[in-house]
C-alpha cells in the first residue's frame, strides 16, 4: 500500500537497448555465411593479383606472382577452396535439415539445389559460346581470344565437385550421423593411399581419385559442424595445429610442393588433382576458423558488416563466374590494347600499381554485376514432383556440361557446345511436373 502511495521520483535516464543482432532466415548459420563470402572474395582477390602479364607481337604471355620467392607462403591461407567446401558442406546440411522438415526432401531437395548451381551459368555460357568468334571477327589476335575463352571455362570445375558432392549429401549425412568423424578419417585414409600410390609407386593416374576423396573429406568436416560437433575450442585449436604442422611436415620431407595452387613449371601439383597436402592445409584453415568464430560472427554482427553481407550474399555466385571475365577486359585494354605489361611482382610498381588495378578491375566487375545478378536465383518454381532416375539423369548431364567446360573452356569448337547444351538440359529436366 505504502508502495501504491509514494510519489514517484522524476524518471531516470535509460541507456538506449543494445542493436539486435542481424535476424537470418530460418535455420541460416552467420558463420557459415561468412566463410563462404570471404572464400570467395579470397579467390577473386587471389585472381585478380597474381597474374604477371605481357604482350609482344600477337602473343600474350602469362606469368604467376606468387611463383616468385617465398611467396607461396600466401597460398597457405589464401587457398581457400577448403573452406568453401566446408561451408558448402555445413550449408547442404543445414538446408537438407530444412527440406526435411518441410517433407520436400530426397529429390525434390536435389532438383531444387541442382537448379540454383546451374542456372547462374546459362548466361555465361550465352555470352561466351559466341564471343570469341565475335572477337575474331573484329581483328583481335587469336592466341589471347584462345586464352582467355579457355580460362573462362577453367572456373567451372569448383561447380562440377561441388554438384557431385551436393548429391551425396543425403547418404553422407547418414553415414555422418551413424559414424561421426570416423567417416572424414576414412576419406583422409583413401587421400593418404591415393598419394602412396602416385608418388610412391609412380602411379600418376591414380592421383585424380583424390579429387572425390580430398573435397568430400572437408564437405563431409562441414556436415559435422552443421551436426552440432566441431564446436569446442579445443578442439578447433587442435585440427589448426595438427593440419598445419602436418602440411609443414609434408612439405619439407616432399614430394609436396609448398605453393598450395598449381604454380608454372612445377613438377607436382598441391591442386590438380588434390593432394594429402592440402587436405592437412584445410583442415588447419577449417580449425582456425572454428576457433576464430565467436569473434568472426560477432564481427559480421556490426551493422555496417551486416549490410556489406546482405548486399554480397546474393551476389556471391555472380562474382565468382565472372570476375575472370573483368579481367580478361582490364587486361585487353590495359596489356593489349596500350601495350603496358604489368610490373615485377612485389617491386615498388608493383605496391603502387596494384591499388589502381584493383580499382579498375572492381569497376569493370560492377558493370556485370548490374547485368549479370539479376541471373542469381532461378525463377520461382514449384515443387519438384519427379523421381529419382530422373533428377539422377539432370545431376548427371548438368555434371558432364560443367566437366566439359571446364576441360575445353568456351574455345571455338563443338565441345563447348555441347557442354552448355548438356546443362540446359539437366537444368530442364529439373521442371515440376504438374500433378
């Protein structure tokens, strides 16, 4: 009573509510999120730096920045296509968690991921498949028109894995969730045979079998995460340390190359096909980032951060298939056209250059993305209601045009043809049937 009766004193000041933390759509991971933006403008960054260019008489010449002294030290982190494949991993999961619960699971998830890896590429292809005829026709020289239409299709072999690794998510899942990190360890085990028997017994050919066991073994790393493990620190700075201690091991007693990409005129490669080597490189960069990710999520939570991640987000797979296409621009003008070769990496031109090339070449990415983004998502479909051997049948043929743009590019010729309409037709057979 007494309470009720006292006048209340004047109101005190109240500090304003601390912001609410960026709300994600059902069942997104911000980390994840994150680890999939950054990878990627790791590997445009990457791109767009290091290549050493020329031109003199009709003939451009093509050289690697990071060849050059110790600088494939950089590749250690700026490789990050293991990180991709991990988050790529945690993001299937997550959304195969999410058809499930929505009863669309099994084909209908697979038709619906299948369609929004392939459609992005439709234009691509569209543009390309004519564009080095066009350029020929124009008086370009041929020997950079080659180069740069092969180049143009190089980048497609990301998708190719990662569509075959999209379709074993289902089964990976239940093999991850009866065996847990059994399952990542018997895939690092086949790695480990695979490299015996290419380096140990001259086995070359057998080395490209690592190209399914070294990806899946890090997707399947992201499954886990996605499952709820992964998560201790301890844990984290354990993979960190033993990954890249055992990459240093690997490395100085060989026959691993220290560069982590496939660097000119080295007899082996970390990277085509994949080796022991760089799957204990990314397993360091997957534990460092799981130990770094309190402090990364709570970085992407800054408003600025957040908008910046909104506005890349759905930009993201328009980037990466066409910031080589601004370069294959910047360098035709600049390289080409003017005749200005880029400088001796890591020289004084070099620093002061790299800003404004950078700079242009951004430009010229802008340009297409106010072209190209509208392409992202592919339009609103409805369900998927086909079987099983059909959307097989889809993954498999949109598999076979990315593998055959991949090998030819989009050089003149019938294979890149082929390969496009090996896509559209895998993207079509993706189509609802109407009940």
């Amino acid at each position: 009573m007494a309470a009720v009766l006292t006048r209340p004193g004047p109101a005190l000041p109240q500090a304003a509510p601390p912001p609410a933390p960026p709300r994600r759509p059902d069942g997104r991971d911000l980390f994840i999120d994150v680890l999939r933006l950054a990878g990627i403008a790791l590997v445009v960054l990457q791109h767009w730096s290091m290549p050493v260019l020329s031109f003199a008489g009709d003939r451009i010449t093509t050289g690697n920045a990071l060849a050059s002294g110790s600088a494939w030290v950089v590749t250690w982190i700026s490789q990050v296509m293991p990180l991709v494949f991990f988050a790529g991993g945690a993001a299937n999961a997550i959304s195969h968690r999410g058809a499930v619960r929505r009863g669309l699971a099994g084909p209908a998830w697979l038709a619906a991921r299948l369609r929004r890896l392939v459609w992005p590429v439709l234009p691509l292809a569209a543009v390309w498949l004519p564009l080095p005829h066009l350029l020929l026709a124009l008086g370009l020289p041929g020997q950079p028109v080659a180069v740069a239409s092969r180049l143009a299709g190089q980048l497609l072999w990301f998708l190719a894995i990662y569509l075959v690794a999209v379709a074993a998510t289902p089964l990976m899942l239940r093999l991850g969730a009866a065996y847990g990190a059994r399952m990542p360890a018997a895939l690092a085990a086949g790695a480990v045979a695979v490299d015996t028997a290419r380096f140990a017994f001259g086995l070359e050919a057998a080395g490209w079998a690592n190209i399914g066991l070294v990806w899946l073994a890090v997707h399947q790393l992201g499954l886990l995460y996605a499952d709820g493990r992964l998560r201790r620190p301890r844990t984290a700075w354990t993979m960190a340390a033993a990954g890249y201690g055992l990459a240093a091991v690997l490395v100085a007693l060989g026959p691993y190359p220290g560069s982590m990409i496939g660097l000119p005129g080295a007899a082996v490669s970390n990277m085509a096909p994949p080796t022991v080597a760089l799957l204990a490189v990314g397993a360091g960069q997957i534990g460092l980032a799981l130990a770094l990710r309190r402090q990364i999520t709570a970085l992407a939570a800054w408003p600025a951060v957040a908008r910046l991640l909104g506005w890349a987000g759905p930009r993201m797979m328009t980037v990466y298939l066409w910031h080589m296409a601004a370069l294959f621009a910047v360098t035709a003008v600049v390289v080409v056209g003017l005749g200005v070769p880029t400088p001796e990496p890591g020289g004084q031109a070099w620093l002061s250059g790299w800003p404004h090339w950078l700079a242009a070449l951004a430009l010229v990415m802008w340009a297409l993305l106010r072209v190209f983004a509208r392409f992202e998502e592919p339009p609103a479909a409805a369900p998927y209601r086909g079987g099983a051997v059909r959307v097989a049948v889809a993954a498999a043929l949109a598999g076979a045009g990315l593998l055959t743009l991949t090998v030819s590019g989009f050089a003149p010729g019938p294979a890149p043809a082929l390969g496009s309409a090996a896509l559209l037709a895998g993207l079509l057979l993706t189509r609802s049937r109407r009940p």
